[in-house]
C-alpha cells in the first residue's frame, strides 16, 4: 500500500468517526430539547423537582405562581411590574402569587406590590434556580415543580400569566340574548 493510499483511508476513516460524533450530539440535543428545554415543562424526563414547603400553595388555594428574581437584571423589573399590574387587576381564587429574592437588598429595588406576596430566602431562592433570572413557576399543592418559564424580552407576559395563573371563570352566563 503506498503512502497516499494509506492517507486517504486514514482520512476517511477520520471522516466517518466525526459524522458519527456529530449525528451522537444531534440525536442528545434532540432529547434534552424534549425534556428540559420544553417551556411547558418544568421536569427533566427521570428528575421530579420539589419546591421548598414555604412556597407550596397554602389554605384552599390549588398552586403557587413563583417569580424568581434579582436586581441584576432590567428585564426583571418589567416582569415585576406586569405580575404586580396584573395580581392587582385579577381575583385568583386559588392561587397564590409570590415573589421570591434572595436578599433583602435586592427585594428592596423592586416597588410595593399588594397584591403580590415577597419572600426574602437565599436557600429558597437557590433551590429553585435554574442559572437564569427571571424564572417563574408553578407549584402544586404536592410542591411539585409542575412548570418552569423563562421570560425573555420578547415574552408576552400578561398570557404567560394567565396560562399560569387564571383568574377564575364569571359566573354569570356569557350567552347574549
């Protein structure tokens, strides 16, 4: 076999390892993007995650609304102010709405929000954190992690609120006559 025979072969057989590495990163990818990376789910495929117990749902209410945030972010503050504008203007029967900082520091840098409890807990707060602020949760009454949303500039925050937190339905019939 002469040098350049043995070069090209060397080559190839090079070349197919990194196709078969890129179709192996390819395929985890896809996987990891069905599971963690899915906004409508907050559970790796084989990890349930547990909130801390004082953010479950407590009294008759059926979940707790958790935003995680820091004052590191401008993005942040938007998203404070949409929860609060929009805890203000619903009734929820059923579920609670929580802010949650890690220091008092930073809690002190966003505006009162009456309608919004605080819950100033570093351990609570690194429980819950994904590396990227802000987050927000839902919780069940089991404190159950059962969705996790990344807000971006581009979100629409008073439908993300609404998808997880619903004002509840009127009583009245919506059926003109």
């Amino acid at each position: 076999m002469s040098l350049p025979t043995a070069i090209a072969l060397l080559s190839l057989l090079v070349s197919a390892f990194a196709v078969l590495a890129v179709g192996a990163v390819y395929a985890r990818l896809r996987a990891l993007e069905q599971t963690a990376l899915n906004p409508r789910s907050a559970l790796l495929a084989d990890e349930v995650r547990s909130a801390p117990a004082a953010l479950r749902p407590t009294g008759g209410e059926r979940s707790t609304v958790v935003v995680q945030l820091n004052n590191g972010c401008s993005l942040c503050h938007v998203v404070w102010r949409a929860v609060a504008e929009y805890a203000a203007a619903h009734e929820f029967g059923g579920t609670r709405i929580v802010g949650l900082f890690a220091t008092a520091e930073t809690a002190g840098t966003f505006p009162e929000a009456p309608a919004v409890e605080r819950i100033v807990d570093p351990d609570q707060w690194a429980a819950l954190s994904e590396g990227y602020t802000p987050c927000v949760f839902r919780i069940d009454t089991a404190g159950r992690v059962t969705d996790r949303r990344f807000v971006y500039g581009d979100t629409d925050l008073p439908a993300l609120l609404a998808q997880l937190a619903p004002a509840p339905e009127s009583s009245g019939s919506s059926r003109a006559l």
